[in-house]
C-alpha cells in the first residue's frame, strides 16, 4: 500500500509530548509504509526537522516551553515541509490561527486512525508531481511567471517560495485564468474529495498566496474573488 | 359738571396736565399690575401687586376728588383715595422685605403682617368716621387753591400719627432697598436702581409738598409720582428682570441644595444651615447658634476639622452606612480679614456604593475568566487520554491493517491505562472543585503524622520499590488533628512526584519534625531539580513542568494544586526549594493546634 511506493518510503516526523498519542501514530504511520521519525518538544522537533528533512510533519500544538503555533512559525521561515496540526482544543480560532501560520492541515484529537491516514494522504498528494502536466511548460501574466516542469513561481523575476498546497492552488487557477472556479471544484481538485465542506482552508490559502504574489493584498489585481461563487486567476 | 374757578391761562394748562397725569398714572398702575400678575408667582411679586393696587386706589380717589365740585363728594373720594394710601405703606414694605430675601423676618401674610396692619386698619376707620370724633380733622370747607377747587381741612392728631406711620413705614422699606443696592451684586443693582428710582421720587415731592419748597398749586401729587415708581417698577421688570433673579434665588438655591451647607462665624457658631445639612446631621432648626463642639456631640461628621484652611476630606459614618465628603472652605471680607467659614457636605454614599458595585463586578468577571480558562484546559486534559482511547480503537477496528498479537494487546493495554489515567483527572478534578468552593470534606481526629506515614509507605512500596526510601523522624510527635486520609494524599502525591522525577536506585528521604507549633513534613528527591521560573508556578492547575517524565505518563497537572488546597485547608502552609541537577525538596507545614479547623461531616 503506502503512500508513494516510489524509490522511497515517505518520511513523517511526529512532534508530541504524549507517549500514548506517539505510539498510536507510529503503529498506524509505520503499517501504511511510512518512516516515522520522533520528537517531545520544540527545540528537538527544529532540530531533527533541519537534520533529516522529513517529508510531512505531525505537530502537536501543546507542548512543553515552545508551543506548537511557535514551532510551525519558525518553520515556514525556512522550510516549505508540509504540516498537519493536532490540537486538543478544538476551537475554531486555532483552526484558522493554524492554517494562517502555514499549516497544511488540522485535525481536532480525539480522531480515528483512518480519518489521520486520509489527511497524511492528501497532504503528500500535493507533494508529489502530478502526472497530468500541463500541455505548456510555464504561465506568464504581468511579471507573474509559474515554471510548470519546475514547479517554480516568480514575481518580478524573483522567485517566491510556496508550499506544495499553495502552489497546487496557484497552479490549477493559472492553468484555468480567465474562468471562475468554484470552491468546491478548487477543494476537490487542490485538497481532495474529503475537503469539500472546508471553504475555511481556501480561503487561508487564498490569503497566503495573495500575500506571496499580489502587490496589494488587500486590493489583488490577478487572484479575484467572485463572492458566493469561488475564484478566478485574472486573464 | 365742574366749574373751574379763576381760569387764568397758565391754570388751564395746569389744570389738564394734571388731569392727564392721574389718568396716565391709572393707566399705568393697570399695566404695572397686570405685568406684576403674570409674575405673580415669583417672590416679593404678591406684595407688589397689592402695592401697585393700593397706588391705583389713592390715585383714583384723589382724581375723583379732583373733578367733584361738592365738599361731601370730596370728601368721599378723598377718604377712598386714603384707603389707597394706608394699604401703600404695610405692602410696600413686606415688598421690599421679600425682595431683599429677608424672610426670616417677614414672608407672607404671617402674624408679623398682621401686626404691620393692625394700625392702618385703625387710622382707616378712624378717617371714616371723622365726623364723629373729629380726631383726624375739622374744619373742612371748600377753597380754591390755582385751578383747582380744593377741600381745606384743619389737620388733627391722628392725621399726624398716619403720616408718621406711613413714612416711617416707606422709609424702612426704602432704606431696605437701598441697602441691597450697596450689598447686592451688579445684576441687582440695576434692578435695586430702577426700584431706587420709584421710591424716592414720591419722597422728593412729599418733602416739596409739605414744606412748600416750590410755590405751585396746593394740590396732592403724591399718586401721580407713586405712578411714576410704578414706571420704574415696570422698566425693573421688563429690563432688568425684577421678578426673575430677584436676589432671593441665592437662598432658594441654597435652600434647595442636595448638598448640605452650613456657615459659621468666627467663634464657631452656626450662622446658617440650609435644610440639606440639617437633614444629613439630623438636627433641627434650632441648631442655629450652637457651638461647633455641640454639633460634634449631635453628628461625629465635622470631628477633627481644621477650619482656618481649605479642606477636602472624606467622613464614613459606618453605624449609619453614609458616606458624606466634607468641605471646609474659609471665607473672608474684603480686607481679607477671615470672617467665619463654611461647610458643604456632600453625600457621597451613592457613589461609593457604585463604586463598591463596579470592584465586585470586576470581580465576578475576573472569576468568569478564571473558570473559562479552567473550562478550556479541563477539557485538554479530558481530551488526551480520551484521544488515546478513540485512537487505539480505531487502529484496532481498521480493517485494511493485520496486527499481530503482540501488537493488539499492546494497543489494549494502552487504553486500559488511558482510561485509568482518565479516571484519575476526573478524580482530581472533582477534588479541585471541591477545594474550589470550599466543599471539601474533612473528617479530622487526633492522628500521629508518623501513623500516617507508615501506612502511606506501605501503600506505596509498589510504586517505590526501586528507590532507596528513608524517613527521618523522631521517636515522639504530638498528635495533630487532620483527615487522616487527605494528608495521607498529599503525601503519596510528593512521593510520587519524588519518584517519577529521579533515577531508580537514588534516595527518597522523607522527614518529619516539630518546628515551633507546627509539625513540618517534607520529601526530598535527588532527581532533575525543577527550572527556578517554573517554581512560582509549580501549584498552579494543570501546570506541568513535563508531561512526559522519563517515559512514563505524568500526573494531571492538578496533584499539587490540590496538596496545597488540603494543606491550606487544615491552616498549614506547603513550599518547595529545587536545584536543577540536584533534587526538589517539598515541604508542608501542619499546626499541632489547629483551632478554626472545621468538622463538615455528622
């Protein structure tokens, strides 16, 4: 089974306090073909995140000195690594405070196996170059420019990181400018069927990738919103 | 009609003006009267009225008088006119009293009124019946006097006596005036100028016409320059706003002050005290004229006053639940000269209580916020193991996925453990929110610490059966009276602690020992040490230095939140001192007495 069954088995760091919750993501991560890497705090979690380079990362948001909003913070300094929230809490304000710091995905403990191993997927799927490549090699609006072969994104010339969920959503409105799509179809095709309902992580997302290309985001010029309806990239 | 003897000229024209002036003088009264009327209700108003109404009747009588050819007709309309004349005076006078705010001394028609009366009234009858007695004159016969056929009488006693009343009268409410105009404020001295104006002119003709100062016809005028006050009353009115700001609005507004204002003179007597103060001091109105020390006796409010400065202070009277704020201001004369001071209390109860209210509610909001925090973080600690428990189910229902044997039991013996674990919290928070609202139950009884330290060992020997556990104490300690069983918590939770945070094989020393009047328990390990900036925090709830200790499942964040709440609950006290690298050291204090302790239970 396993997530790719490429040449190597994915690698997923797991960052909680909570020897229970560890065992239970390993049994369940390590059968699906994964490699599990561990960490019990903050600081270890950095550190083992900048070592071995993990492919996903599961990241607790209590824990011990450096709370797990601070640790996904520091992250996205440096690193496009791809991350799922676990979080006891369950209040709305940390869903959207997690994507907003530039998590992937977020899932409210208590959860099952399978519900985790869904998410895990998805995530990587975003990861992993699609085989539908696009028929051009590249996109080019205004100073906008998206290299499909390298999965690269520049403005002005000067390239932009993004995370592979924000790239896969520049890149499929790139791929249709000019036409609106809705949220449903940018949620199946971006995050996958089991996000249908999740307008919340759009609309994150949306904001982020504003941020990373628009001059003002706050007024965009090529990501329109088209209310009640979805999304189109200006053509 | 009328027949006008000699008529010269110069008579005619005399003749009409003064004809005129009466009939303008009238029409003048009317309108003075009317405008008093639609004023009526502010003060010294009423008083004008009957004034100006006594100045229409002498004025009338005396232009009746002025166009009767016979002596009874004359006669007639002069003594009506004389009914005029003897209200003026009494009226005029309670006028000028009222406009000064004097009403202490007159206000209304009071007894004093009716004394001022008693003698006009008389004068009154004794002019109606002069034919009788002759006191007032004799002699009267008709005589012309320039165009005017005017009746001559031999003036009596009493006629004198009603001038020297009448005069007096005037003058006293004339000088009444006039004093006000020197005392008054500026508003007031253009009113006081304009009623200045009315008064002495009359006063000026009277003394022309009664020493004959200028030779013109031997002809009253008194009510034609009485219509002239009437003028003057009438520009007060209309341009300075006689009735409006009359300067008894001071006193009313004093009078009606909430706060309570009183004035002392410079021996420190009561002067003044408006029915505010006297109300708050509940005194009576004949506090006026005591002596400061007397009301210090009657109402503690003006204890330790320094009078001769200004001062603010605030005064709580608790045996009535008022609070009043007192000023003392000095007041002076205009050389400066420190005339006395005055007192305002202000009752200040209200917004001491608004402010108490908005204390209380800060509190209450505080609370809130304490217990949504405590919500939010009981149910993270719910939410763990439960987290746990959902998850090992549901790896063990998944059926894309073969566990092996090993693995299964494994998985089972975690929830197991999570749902011990879950009970635990559970526990623990029923016992915090006991210790909360003071609903936790002790069952005290004479115990020796040492017992319960024994039994404590014992129970937990599983637990410490890879530590060196060794207890300090002496062979005797005096009995304390605690819950045996709570203090036995509080202990087994240190000693957990103590375990869970050093290495196997290292030493547990727990000790115990008289210090004073209290029995000082504690339990030292030689383990990690705790960070100095987690120290403050360490008995806080759901404070956890490190959840996971050494592999094994930390406690719930509450254990030592509820040690303290016990020990605080039998009046002792419970410290930690920690070195990190070197140990902690957990100590709790117990009162071998312990007076207040309470027994909830039989």
């Amino acid at each position: 089974m396993g997530g790719s069954g490429d040449m190597y088995n994915p690698r997923i760091i797991v960052v909680d306090d909570d020897l229970a919750i560890i065992k239970f993501l390993r049994a369940n991560l390590q059968a699906e073909g994964y490699e599990i890497l561990v960490a019990l705090d903050g600081e270890k979690a950095l550190q083992t995140i900048e070592k071995e380079l993990p492919d996903l990362v599961i990241l607790d948001i209590t824990l011990p000195r450096m709370d797990g909003f601070e640790i996904c913070r520091r992250l996205r300094e440096w690193s496009q690594i791809p991350i799922i929230m676990l979080t006891a809490r369950g209040e709305a304000e940390d869903k959207v405070r997690c994507l907003n710091l530039g998590a992937d995905d977020y899932i409210t403990k208590p959860f099952a196996a399978n519900e985790l191993l869904a998410r895990v997927r998805a995530v990587l799927r975003r990861v992993q170059v699609t085989d539908l490549t696009p028929q051009q090699p590249s996109f080019r609006y205004e100073n906008i420019e998206v290299n499909f072969v390298q999965r690269q994104v520049l403005v002005s010339g000067n390239e932009v990181k993004l995370t592979p969920t924000e790239y896969q959503l520049l890149q499929e409105l790139v791929l249709n400018a000019g036409k609106v799509l809705t949220h449903t179809y940018l949620l199946n095709k971006v995050w996958g069927p089991e996000y249908q309902g999740e307008k919340d992580y759009l609309h994150v997302f949306i904001r982020r990738l504003r941020h990373k290309i628009e001059y003002k985001p706050a007024e965009p010029k090529f990501i329109i919103t088209v209310p009640a309806v979805g999304y189109k990239f200006i053509n | 009609m009328w027949r006008l003897v000699k008529r010269g000229k110069s008579s005619i024209v005399y003749y009409y003006l003064y004809q005129a002036a009466m009939v303008l003088s009238l029409i003048i009264c009317l309108f003075t009267i009317f405008l008093a009327w639609s004023r009526r209700n502010t003060y010294g108003a009423k008083a004008m009225i009957i004034s100006l109404f006594a100045i229409f009747i002498w004025t009338l009588g005396f232009f009746l008088e002025s166009r009767s050819t016979t002596l009874e007709q004359q006669l007639f309309f002069v003594n009506i006119g004389y009914l005029g004349s003897m209200i003026l005076p009494p009226a005029f006078f309670a006028f000028s009293i009222n406009y000064s705010n004097n009403t202490r001394i007159l206000w209304g028609f009071n007894w004093k009124m009716v004394l001022l009366c008693i003698l006009p009234f008389a004068l009154t009858i004794l002019i109606w019946t002069n034919n009788w007695h002759h006191l007032m004159w004799s002699n009267e016969h008709l005589s012309t006097s320039g165009p005017f056929l005017i009746t001559v009488k031999t003036y009596g006693p009493m006629f004198w006596v009603t001038v020297i009343y009448s005069y007096s009268l005037i003058l006293s409410g004339s000088i009444v005036i006039l004093w006000r105009l020197f005392v008054g404020r500026r508003v007031y001295r253009k009113q006081s100028i304009a009623v200045i104006i009315g008064v002495f002119l009359p006063w000026i003709w009277n003394i022309i016409y009664i020493f004959h100062l200028v030779p013109m016809p031997r002809k009253e005028l008194t009510p034609v320059m009485f219509s002239i006050t009437c003028i003057a009353l009438v520009v007060g009115l209309l341009r300075f706003q006689l009735f409006n700001i009359v300067p008894f609005a001071h006193k009313s507004v004093i009078n009606h002050l909430n706060d309570g204002v009183l004035a002392f003179n410079t021996h420190d007597r009561v002067v003044d005290a408006n029915p505010a103060a006297l109300k708050m001091l509940r005194l009576s109105e004949s506090t006026i004229g005591k002596k400061l020390e007397d009301i210090i006796l009657m109402s503690p409010v003006f204890k330790n006053i320094n009078p001769t400065v200004y001062e603010r202070k605030e005064v709580s009277l608790p045996e009535e639940k008022y609070s009043y704020e007192l000023e003392t201001i000095p007041m002076y004369d205009d050389t400066k000269r420190q005339v006395g001071w005055l007192a305002i209390i202000h009752d200040i109860t209200d917004r001491k209580k608004a402010v108490e209210q908005a204390h209380e509610t800060e509190a209450l909001k505080k609370l809130d916020r304490l217990r949504t925090e405590l919500l939010a973080n009981v149910s993270h600690e719910l939410r763990t193991p439960l987290a746990s428990i959902k998850g090992f189910a549901s790896t063990l229902l998944r059926t894309d996925t073969k566990w092996n044997e090993e693995q299964k039991r494994d998985f089972l013996k975690t929830i197991d453990e999570e749902a011990d674990h879950l009970n635990r919290i559970i526990g623990d928070i029923l016992d915090m929110s006991r210790i909360d609202t003071g609903a936790l139950k002790l069952n005290p009884e004479f115990t020796n610490i040492l017992e319960i330290l024994d039994s404590i060992r014992l129970k937990l020997s599983h637990l410490t059966i890879h530590h060196n556990l060794i207890v300090k104490a002496p062979d005797w300690l005096p009995l304390i009276y605690v819950d045996s069983m709570r203090i036995g918590q509080v202990l087994s939770n240190l000693i957990d602690n103590a375990v869970k945070n050093s290495l196997e094989g290292s030493d547990i020393v727990i000790e115990a020992q008289l210090v004073g009047d209290d029995i000082n328990v504690s339990v030292s390990d030689n383990g990690i040490g705790i960070y100095p900036e987690a120290l403050p925090k360490l008995f806080d709830r759901f404070y956890q230095v490190d959840r996971v200790v050494r592999g094994k499942r930390g406690g719930t964040g509450l254990g030592l939140s509820i040690c303290r709440g016990i020990v605080q609950s039998h009046g002792g006290k419970i410290w930690v001192e920690s070195e990190i690298g070197k140990g902690s050291k957990f100590s709790f204090s117990l009162p071998v007495r312990h007076p207040t302790i309470q027994s909830k239970t039989k």
